[in-house]
C-alpha cells in the first residue's frame, strides 16, 4: 500500500512540474492554401514564433507540421500566427 501511495505522488509530483516542459510536434489543418505561393506563407508565419523549431508545409494536404517548445509557444500561438496571416487553422485530431 505504501508503494502505491509513493507511485501515486510520483506521478502527480511529475504531471504537475514545470519540468516537464518539452519539444513537441503538432499537425494543423490550415484552411485557404489553394496555391503554390501560399506554403511559404504559412511557412514563415510559423517559423517566426519564439520556440517552433521546425515547420513543414504541405498545400496539397493543406497541413503544416511544426516542431516546438510547449514552454516557450503554444498551440494557440501556432494558430493565431497563421490565422493573422490569412490562413485559420485547427490542430488535426
Ligand atoms: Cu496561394
């Protein structure tokens, strides 16, 4: 019983610290990419966040793939950086 309850704290102590902190990738689903020019856009748009690290486009999937810190951005930024730039978009479930 002893260990569980040990287990147990550990586990909350670890889902609760700051330390974990880490180096995502996330998939968004981007709407309005109907041309070639618009991957760049959407690209350069992610990439200027403070934390993403990596970002791969795909207008023929109309995705974007992007690698960062969740401690320094966040989906929500992710998001917001390409709506600002015309391009809503959602994370792919
Ligand atoms: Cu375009």
């Amino acid at each position: 019983m002893k260990q569980l309850t040990l287990l147990a704290t550990a586990v909350l102590l670890f889902a609760s610290s700051p330390a974990s902190a880490a180096i995502r990738t996330v998939t968004l689903t981007v709407e309005n990419m109907t041309c070639v020019t618009c991957g760049p856009v959407v690209k350069k748009s992610l990439s200027r966040i403070s934390g993403v690290t990596a970002v791969e486009v795909s207008a023929e999937a109309h995705t974007a793939t992007v690698t960062y810190d969740d401690a320094k951005t966040s989906t929500k930024a992710l998001i917001a950086a390409t709506t600002n730039a015309g391009y809503p978009s959602q994370v792919r479930k």
